[in-house]
C-alpha cells in the first residue's frame, strides 16, 4: 500500500530525529542510526506505522466512530484545525484544558455556555447589557472559543486521539489512557512510544511531516466515512425492503383471514338455511295431522 512516496518523506526531513543527548531509549526500534549527533528515523518504520494508523482510522470512520485531533504546538496549529475540519471531525489546537477528555460533562457546560453567549450575540441581547459587562462577556467568549472551537460539535466522546508530538501533549496522551481510548501519535525520538497505541516515528518539529501525516489520516477517515455512508444507506434499504416485506406479509395474512371469515360465515348461513327448511318440513306433517276432517 502507498500512502506516501520515500522521496516525499525525504524532501519533509521526516527522518531528523533529536539530538541523541534528548533520546528516549524506548525509541531505538524506531532508529536507523545518527549523524552528526542526530539521530535519524528509519523510514520503513514511519511507512509502516502511517500505513497501519491509515487501515486503523479507517476502519474507525466506516464504523461511525469519531476522532479528536491534536496539535498544539506553533508548527501544527494550522495543519490540525485544517485536516480535523476537512475530515468534518474534532480538533484541539490552543492549550489542551485538563479533564478534556476525563471529565467531558464539565467540557460540555463550557460549550453550552460558548453557544449561549453567541446566540445572544445574534439576537442583539448584550446590547442591553452595560458597556463593562458586555466587554466582561466578550472575553469569555472569546476565551471559550480559542480553546473550545474545535469540540463545539463533539457530542460525544471520541475512540480515538491522533496527536503531533505526544511529549508535549502528555496531559491529552494520560487522559486517553485512563479513559481508554487509543493514541495515535506522530513521535519524535525523544518520545515514549510505550504509551502510545500506533506510533508514526518521524519528525514532529518539521510542519511539512505533520501535514503529511495528518492529511493522510484524515483521508483515511473520509474513505471510512464513505464506506459508513454507503452502509447506512444499504440499512436503510434493507429496512425498506423489510417493512414492505412484512406489510405484504400482513395484507396477504389479512387477506386470507378474510378469506376464512367468508367461508365460516357462508358455511353458517348454509347450516342455519339447512335447519329452517328442515324445521320447516317436520312442521308441515303436524299440522296435517291436526286439520279436522272435513275441514
């Protein structure tokens, strides 16, 4: 499977790992070997790990599962917020705020009350407000939307969390494992791959490497959410075709019930007929018999 060409890897410096005084011993089966004091990255392990987090991704979206990018970082801010939208999922680009992930419910308030504010913006409602409390309300808002945007349609929580540089995103990397979700992570040498589900070693300071792999990722995600899409869409058929199915079912059940009805009710009249007649016939001997003679 080709994701990305050698050359293409080459040309993003994905292979510049940290200087081998910053290494992470648990990274050395990531490592080919150094140069000038830098370590540099295999390549076949970052191919590998970009094709197996793909297939992964993958399979999540064509599941109807969700993903929370992150990248905080100056380098992957952009990229991040880009990728996550393109692929019409989540992102978290400003400061990873604590319980995030472990305590969602507390997140969800802070979102609830970001659109509260924004809907009285439009209604022209903290025009009524003070000039003070108004600019009070202002800087929340923009507060909750610096750090809150990219969760504003995360109605629940993800599966998954695909981040550059798990280092520094540690706080979002110990919340997923406490939670259980699973970490997908672009890592440096300096990483701990032991905590992360799928590591993708490469360059995570280089903004070319972290646009490569977050672009492929979110493509897989849209190949997922295609196959979903396909998949409720035969659902929905094959629930159409069931709902006609046992509609005909019962007209058909109806219909011979009907049917059955009709032969009771006939074969009823038949018998009742059949028994006024024969009462009939018994009843005309005896009033032969009673007539007087002569008469």
């Amino acid at each position: 499977m080709s994701l990305v060409s050698v050359q293409e890897l080459l040309e993003s410096g994905v292979h510049f790992g940290h200087r081998v005084s910053r290494w992470n011993p648990k990274m050395k089966p990531f490592i080919f070997g150094k140069r000038n004091l830098i370590h540099i990255i295999n390549l076949r392990e970052t191919i590998k790990g970009l094709i197996q987090a793909y297939e992964f991704v993958k399979k999540l979206a064509a599941d109807g599962q969700e993903v929370l990018f992150v990248g905080t970082k100056r380098q992957a801010k952009k990229v991040t917020e880009t990728e996550a939208l393109r692929a019409g999922m989540h992102y978290v680009n400003e400061r990873w705020i604590g319980g995030t992930i472990t305590n969602f419910t507390t997140i969800n308030s802070r979102l609830k009350r970001l659109l509260e504010i924004e809907a009285q913006e439009a209604a022209g409602t903290l025009d009524l407000f003070t000039k003070k409390e108004k600019s009070m309300v202002m800087r929340e808002k923009r507060k909750l939307k610096r750090n809150l945007d990219g969760l504003r349609n995360m109605k629940k929580l993800p599966t998954t969390l695909i981040i550059a540089d798990p280092t520094r995103e540690k706080n979002a990397v110990l919340e997923a494992k406490k939670a259980g979700l699973s970490v997908i992570a672009l890592i440096d040498t300096d990483g701990n791959p032991s905590q992360v589900d799928i590591p993708i070693p490469g360059n995570d300071d280089a903004m070319r490497v972290i646009q490569i792999v977050f672009s492929r990722l979110a493509d897989a995600i849209l190949e997922g959410k295609a196959k979903y899409a396909l998949f409720l869409k035969q659902e929905e058929e094959r629930k159409r075709r069931d709902d006609e199915e046992r509609k005909k079912k019962a007209a058909e059940e109806a219909k011979k019930a009907a049917e059955e009805a009709k032969k009771v009710a006939e074969a009823a009249a038949k018998k009742a007929a059949e028994e006024a007649r024969k009462a009939a016939d018994e009843k005309k001997p005896a009033e032969t018999e009673t007539k007087p003679a002569g008469a």
